[in-house]
C-alpha cells in the first residue's frame, strides 16, 4: 500500500517538528522533540497516533489542533475570536494549502462561510532548535472585530504536568512560581500594557520534578512587550496544550476588509532540563534576536542615578565623573534628571531639552569631560511618558492616551503618549536625535515607568498599538544612527523580551541592586536572556531599596554575572574599596571577550541557601563560577560544588580568583587547601567529584575560574 499519509516534517541538528492533518482538515502537531531518524512509514506513524475515541463525547475523537476552534467541538481555547456585528461568530477553517521553504512551514488555512484565512508559519532554527511560530489573519469578507489570535497553540508532550513560570513586582523581578498542571485552565495575564513585573511572558512546561540538569520539558515565551495571555490546559481527553498571544482590549482591534493581522511570534523550545533550554534561548536570542552590537565586549557602565538622583550640576558631575572613571569605568550614563524643569519625578517628563537652569553651558562641558576621560557617553530617556506638569502637556493634551470624560490615574506623576500618533513619533525623533547628534551620544537608557491605565486614544483602546509604535520609534532612531545602543529599562525589568530585545540589547533588569535579591532576580532572567545582557551594578553599602547591608566583594561578585558596572557615589568610596573594586574590574575585562557567546549554567544546589552558577566559553577552555548563600546555611560545611559544561577530558587549572578571599577565612578553622593553592584537574573530576566548598557565612560567596 502506498503511503500516502500527510506529514510536514522540519528537522533541526537536535529535533524534528512533525506537523499533519486530520480528517476535519485541521493540523495537528504530532512531534515536536528529539530529532527522529529518517525511513518510516507515515501512514504507520498515523495509525499508532490516532486518538481513543471515547464514549459520550465527540463521534470521532481529534488530535488537538495547532489552530483550536469550538467549531470542531473541541473544548481548547479557540486560537481566534471575534464577530462581524455577532455574525461570523464562529468559523470552520480547513487547510488549504502548504508550504515548505528550508526551514519554515505555512499553513494556509480558510472559510469560504466566515471569510476568514489564516497563515500559520513555523520557523524551526538548525542550530538551535528554537521554533519560532506566528499566526496571521486575513479578513475576506466585511470589517470583522478581532477578539484574540492567538500567536501560536502547540500541543505538549504527553508526560509534562509540571509549570514554571515568572512573575514579580517592581524591585524584584522574575521570580519562580512552581505548579501543577491539573485539569483546571491556568491562565496568565498581563494588562500592565508594557511586559510588566508581574507576568513574564513565557513559561516552561516539563514532566514532573524537572530540574536545571534533568527532564523533559517544553518552554515557552512570547516576544512581545505589551498585554499578554498565557494559557496552559490538559483537557478532559489528557491532552495538554499552551496557547499564548497579544490581550486585546474591546474593540481594540477591527480589521477592514482584505485587511490582515500578523501575530508576534511565540518561541518554543524543547530540551532536557532547565540548563539545555535556556542555553539553546540564549545562543538563538544571540544569532536571531539581539542587536549585533551586543556581540562585541560589553563596557562597563557607571550610573548616575543612585549616586545624584535629582542633584545634578556640573561640579558634582564632574567630580563623580572622574571617580568612576577611577574605578574603571568606560561608559557613563547620565540618567534622570537632565532636561528642563526635571527637579524632581513630577514634572517635565516630554521637554526633552536640557535644562539651562542646571546646565549652564549645556551638556558639551559633561559630554568633553566623559570623553576626555575615554569614556563613552550615555543619556537616559523616557521617549513615551509625559508630565501634566510640562510644556509638551500644555502644548499637546491631546497626545496623551487617555479616555474623554474618564480620569486617567497618574502613576509616577505621569501619563503615557500615545505613541501611535504620527505627529508624537515625529515630534519624539526630533527630540532624541538632536541631542544624539549633537553629543555624538553612544548609548540610550530607554525607560518606561508606568503601566497602561485608561489606553485610549480618546475614544476607543489603543494598548495594542503601543509596542509596534515604540519599536517603530527605536527602529527610525537605529536607522539614524546605526551605532546608537539602546538599552531596555522600565522601573527596572518590566520590559524585557524577544520583542524589544530585537532593538535593544541591554536590560536593566531590577531597580533592586541590592545583591542577595538580585541572585534570584537574575536566576529567573537566565532562563530566557544570556548574561551579556544583564545591565548588574555594583550599588552602595546599604541598598536603597531594601535598606540591607552587604560587603563590598558580595556586590561585585554579584555584578560580574552579568554586564557590570557602578550604580554608587564613586566619589564616597574608600581608597581601599577603589583598589579592590579595581581588582573587580580587572577580571571582568579579562573574561568579557567570551562571554558574549559563554554557555552558561546554573547548578543545582541541595541547600536552596546556596546559588551556584557560571559561564564556560565557547570551546570549553575558561571557566568562571560564583557561589553565594543567600542567608545562613543549615550546615557548617556545605555540599561540594559539582562544575558543568567542561570537556571532561581536559585538565583544568582551578583557582579561587578572588580579591575578598580573607574575609572568608576567619568563619572555618580552615578553608580546603585547593582554595589557596591551585590545583590542575581533568573535567571529568570538577563535574563528577566536585569541589570541596569552604564554609560560607550569609551573604557571602566565592569566585572560582577553571582555565584548560
Ligand atoms: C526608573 C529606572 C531607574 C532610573 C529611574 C529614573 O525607575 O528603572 O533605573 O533610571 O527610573 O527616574
């Protein structure tokens, strides 16, 4: 007998994707996994894949459809809803047709009854087997009002019954939430209009008691920085699916006729274990999503904003200037407080222009004194916000989201542009780079620090229109000037995904720099972003915003996870923490050349006290780790430290590299001999036997690099 069977396979060096259809003309995706060797028979696979039918349901059981619609009975959420003045509430698309280009699948999808076409398209990356998925609507008919499309339904690996999802508040972002996967719908949403602190817009499904080394698990994250909905579902039958895509506000989203709608694309990935997902995240953010510049040596950053805040004028500057670059810093970022009237958080925000009040002689005399000290200069913006109590709001009331008659709660002071306008993308452009220009600036700290309320555009919702229009504004910016960097804050980490991140390449990833929280903080960042990007600054003493006091070499530690950098009065800092913060410096210079394309890992620890995790480069020969207990461990000694990611082969010379190693001594007896003297061992030892840990008083760790 033939086969005749209905397969669309992709395949990638580690898994195929294998898409079919049924009989109902809905496709179904029947492998997403370990790559499968070629040569069976696909009306074989077909016939052990068919689902049970069971009784007292549907006369013919379906497989769960990659495009879910309560037309065929099945109980998913539907991937679109929407009506044509109630009519067209439901539709029956059928595939029609499909193709395959390299590595991408289409799907074409239509109802002659309801007028609609959908293209489905999966995209499933060779090298590292990211599959990125989008879902574009046609309208074929009169003006249909679009409920939801979702970007993307893909059925899950039977086994998977455990979630791991990210949620926060501001000052401490990305947080772990662990559940099960029962029979009730999970369903996260964010209506924050921005990414938010809340509800990270991805999610890790893995069967159960996954782990950073271990099971199969299937994640999840949308690349988009506005309001979001996230479901996860097993169904009655005990198939289980995510869904994910753009909330859409009522009415928000009316497509004319022969108008079409591209979702943004939901990225999934299948792996063994929390370290391989993010890793194969990591490599394909850095090769499909960041900008190119973000492949280079990351320079190390000092911030104005927690050394001044608001008390800004050019001898203080000056003065902080030179004590950062000190230090070693090689880019300095004049954040908040620069433009006209800016005195404090509740005016001006909008008159993007500097204030001459402050600035006497205007920037030039910061801008030459940054540069002569070879440095790079960086300048903070809030592009899409505007204070009531500014000139561009008196001038524009009118350019603010807002609903007529409704008031609009401030957050901050302040409301929020609406940005879709063209005169406010033009009027902001102008803005920003005239000032680009003029100041040859290198660098943009692009904040956004309140959420959406009351997104209107006087009349109807416009939150949907709001991320296009702020990555339009970025791109004509980039356009510009293609060297500008632009890096992605918003209160800290509420922006932070593969939607902007195509633009930007640095998050601010929390306003919390205090660094016991921010080891959690930046957990749950590296299970979707690589290091390189995480903007990590050593802060004061005493954090600001939790007010607790930690030592000098836990900050640094702490900041050299990511792109380090200050964010304290350099000009308050003792002549010895100068030269040991210089030390830290040193060694971030000499380990950032690989560490934009480093393979990182986070080790499981049994103590949950205990954060161990680190980077490998590329061809497996440096190594450097942090190990850092969160508070007082249960035990004297803690549990050795079993490395990852080395080539087992190699011998590695070990080292405690670490200028605060003498303030751990007086809490052992004795520290293990290998903490001060190096040893040279094989990979296969550090990532089997492991290191014997000195004893680690609450809120302290250690740094230890491998070299092959
Ligand atoms: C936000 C940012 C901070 C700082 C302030 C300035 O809170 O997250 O880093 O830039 O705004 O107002």
């Amino acid at each position: 007998m033939a086969d005749t069977a209905q397969l669309w396979r992709l395949d990638s060096q580690q898994t195929s994707l294998i898409v079919s259809v049924d009989t109902s003309g809905s496709p179904y995706l029947l492998w997403f996994g370990d790559r499968l060797a070629e040569g069976f028979a696909g009306d074989q696979l077909l016939a052990v894949t068919e689902p049970a039918t069971a009784k007292a349901g549907l006369d013919r059981s379906m497989p769960l459809s990659l495009f879910p619609q309560a037309s065929s009975g099945s109980t998913a959420a539907p991937a679109l809803s929407g009506h044509r003045n109630s009519a067209n509430f439901a539709a029956q698309l059928k595939v029609e047709n499909h193709t395959i280009t390299g590595n991408t699948l289409s799907i074409l999808m239509r109802d002659q009854v309801s007028k609609l076409a959908v293209t489905l398209t999966f995209t499933l990356d060779d090298e590292t087997s990211v599959l990125a998925v989008t879902t574009e609507l046609h309208n074929e008919g009169a003006a249909f009002q679009l409920d939801w499309l979702a970007s993307a339904t893909l059925q899950m690996p039977d086994k998977l019954d455990e979630i791991l999802s990210l949620s926060g508040r501001w000052g401490r972002e990305y947080q772990i939430e662990r559940q099960r996967l029962g029979f009730n719908r999970l369903q996260i949403e964010n209506t924050t209009g921005r990414t938010s602190h809340e509800h990270f817009p991805g999610i890790v499904l893995g069967c159960e008691k996954f782990s950073e080394q271990q099971g199969q698990l299937l994640g999840m994250h949308l690349g988009w920085s506005g309001n979001h909905r996230i479901i996860a579902e097993r169904l009655s039958s005990g198939s289980a699916y995510v869904q994910a895509g753009i909330a859409l506000l009522p009415g928000e989203l009316c497509l004319a006729e022969n108008q079409s709608w591209k979702t943004p694309a939901a990225y999934f990935c299948c792996a063994n274990g929390l370290n391989q997902m993010s890793q194969r995240f990591h490599q394909f953010a850095r090769k499909a999503i960041l900008p190119q510049w973000t492949r280079s040596p990351r320079p190390i950053h000092a911030n104005s904003w927690e050394a001044l805040y608001f008390e800004h004028d050019e001898n203080t500057l000056f003065g902080l200037i030179d004590a950062a670059a000190n230090i070693g810093a090689e880019r300095f970022v004049l954040d908040d407080g620069w433009f006209k009237g800016r005195r404090d958080d509740t005016t001006a925000l909008g008159d993007w222009t500097v204030d001459e009040d402050v600035y006497v002689n205007g920037l030039t005399p910061i801008v030459n004194k940054v540069r002569e000290k070879g440095m790079q200069f960086g300048l903070w913006f809030e592009p899409e916000m505007v204070s009531p109590n500014s000139d561009l709001y008196r001038r524009h009331p009118e350019w603010s989201l807002h609903v007529a008659g409704l008031d609009t709660p401030l957050a901050r002071h302040q409301l929020v542009l609406n940005l879709a306008l063209i005169e406010v993308q033009d009027y902001l452009f102008e803005c920003i780079h005239r000032l680009v220009d003029e100041h040859d600036i290198d660098y943009i700290k692009w904040d956004m620090n309140r959420n959406l309320v009351l997104p209107g555009d006087g009349t109807k919702a416009c939150a949907a229109q709001q991320p296009d229009a702020c990555y339009a504004l970025m791109d004509r910016l980039i356009k510009h000037r293609p060297s500008l960097e632009i890096e992605s804050c918003s209160s800290g980490g509420a922006r932070a995904d593969f939607g902007v991140l195509q633009r930007t390449g640095r998050v601010w990833v929390s306003d919390n720099i205090d660094p016991i929280d921010r080891l959690r903080i930046h957990k749950g960042f590296s299970y979707f972003f690589p290091p390189e990007i995480m903007g990590s600054h050593v802060g004061h003493d005493t954090a600001h915003l939790t007010g607790r006091k930690t030592n000098l070499h836990t900050r640094a530690l702490v900041a050299l996870q990511g792109q380090y950098g200050f964010e304290l009065d350099a000009r308050a800092l003792s002549i010895n923490d100068q030269a040991v913060l210089r030390e830290y410096t040193d060694l971030y210079k000499s380990n950032r050349g690989w560490l934009a394309d480093a393979t990182h890992w986070r080790i499981p620890t049994r103590n949950r006290a205990l954060f161990a995790s680190g980077i490998v480069s590329a061809d497996q020969s440096r190594a450097q780790w942090t190990i850092i207990a969160e508070q007082s461990l249960d035990e004297t000694c803690p549990e050795r430290l079993v490395l990852q990611g080395l080539s087992a082969e190699r011998l590695y010379h070990v080292r405690v590299h670490q200028p605060g190693l003498q303030a751990l001594q007086q809490f052992g007896a004795r520290l293990p001999a290998w903490v001060f003297e190096d040893v040279t061992l094989p990979g296969e030892i550090l990532m089997k036997i492991g290191l014997s840990l000195p004893v680690i008083p609450a809120q302290a760790g250690l740094l230890i690099e491998c070299v092959a």
